[in-house]
C-alpha cells in the first residue's frame, strides 16, 4: 500500500514534484517517540515505515526534495518535541535514509503585543535547534506559514502590526540560514484559515492569521513577508 500510493502519486505529477514532504509529523510530541500505526505495525516497526516511505520516493521521484515535515515550533512547551524530530533526524542520517530537507511548518503563536521582547525570549534556543539541524547536512523548508493571533487586542489595526512584526521577526531568524529556500503559506486570505475552525478567539473577533485579509486585500503581514526576503542574504 505504502509503495503503491507513493508510486502512484509521483508518476502522476511527476517533475511537477519538486518538494516532497514524504512523511508528515511522525513524531510525538508529549514523549519524543514515533507514532505507532496500523502501517508500522505490519511492517515491523516505525522507522522501517519511514525509511521505505522515503527510499520509495527517491527511486520514483529522484529529481525531487524529500522532506520529513513537522510542526515542532520555537514556543514555550516544544523541547520534547523538538528533541524527538531531532533524535528522528539523526537516525535517517545513520541509517542512509534519503532525507533532504526538514519541513518547519510554522504555525506560529502570537505571546503579545511586544513581539521583539518575545522574539528575543525564543530565538536562543530555537537557534539551537536549527543549527543542530543544518550541522547533519539538512536544508529547511517553511511548509504552512501562519501566525494564530493569541494575545493581541481586537482592534484591526494594533493587531494586525502586531501579527506582522512577529511574521518578520520569525523571517529574519529563519531567512538567516542559507539551507532555507522556500517560504508556503497556510492559506493566503483569512477568508478561508482553518484557524478561525480550530482555535476561535474569546473575543469573537474574527481570526487574522493570512497575509490577505477577507476581502482579499494585502495586510501589513504582506509588507512584512516581502520585506523579510528582500532584506534576507543571497542563496546560492
């Protein structure tokens, strides 16, 4: 099954393919472990799941960026996961399993209305992470940009500055490694964010995660998205 859905999928859109994120938050983040499923059951364990799920996609898809994607982030609370992708990580690289990239979704939380004081209580030891990362030969990937408004006034105008000094904030730290090529968003217009499903302020105001607000018109996490690539150092 796995190698069937793999296969089919690559033949399918082919070198439309060019990242591909083979295997999605296999990690737990309450213990570091990996998920047991009915997969890895039958095949004996997770990491032999992983592992074909990968050498499958570099046999049909060798011209495409394998990542391993997860949502491991730099806010308080996340060092168990962390260490679990971490661990994850280091065995691909032992094991000779074709792992290009890691995929950072990016589903970020807002701590308030001073996002450089909040910038700076993370940016440590979420460096650290990402220089553990980067040291094993990974490239980064953002894959599901998007910035939960927690904390913030409703009032539109406070809030959305708010939201795009976090988003440039978290750019620049990111955009500061060369591996980093690719920047997804999550949605592009409020309109339509899983987040107002998910997570529904106390307020009732409606959520403003997207750089496009609901009537499709650029909001300042727009400016701060363009910003942040203008002013990042050159890829090679």
């Amino acid at each position: 099954m796995l190698i069937d859905h793999i296969t089919t999928v690559c033949r399918r859109y082919g070198t439309r393919i060019r990242s591909y994120d083979v295997v999605n938050e296999a990690v737990d983040p309450k213990d570091a472990s990996l998920y047991q499923t009915a997969l890895s059951r039958a095949l004996g364990s997770p990491e032999a799941t992983l592992d074909l799920a990968f050498h499958t996609a570099r046999r049909v898809a060798p011209h495409a960026q394998l990542v391993y994607n997860d949502y491991m982030s730099w806010e308080p609370g996340n060092a168990t996961h962390r260490a679990g992708v971490l661990k994850l990580l280091e065995g691909f690289k032992a094991r000779g399993v074709p792992v290009d990239a890691l995929g950072v979704q990016s589903h970020l939380v807002t701590q308030g209305i001073d996002a450089r004081a909040t910038i700076a209580g993370l940016e440590g030891e979420w460096r650290r992470f990402l220089d553990a990362v980067t040291a094993m030969g990974y490239g980064l990937v953002i894959t599901e940009l998007d910035v939960r408004d927690n904390a913030l006034p409703a009032d539109f105008t406070v809030r959305d500055q708010a939201v795009a000094d976090f988003t440039r904030g978290y750019l620049d730290v990111m955009l500061a490694y060369p591996q980093l090529r690719d920047v997804l968003l999550w949605g592009m217009t409020d309109r339509y964010s899983w987040i107002e499903g998910f997570e529904p302020r106390k307020d009732k105001a409606r959520r403003r995660p997207c750089p496009y607000d609901a009537a499709f018109k650029p909001k300042p996490m727009y400016t701060a998205i363009a910003t942040a690539l203008a002013a990042a150092p050159p890829r090679t």
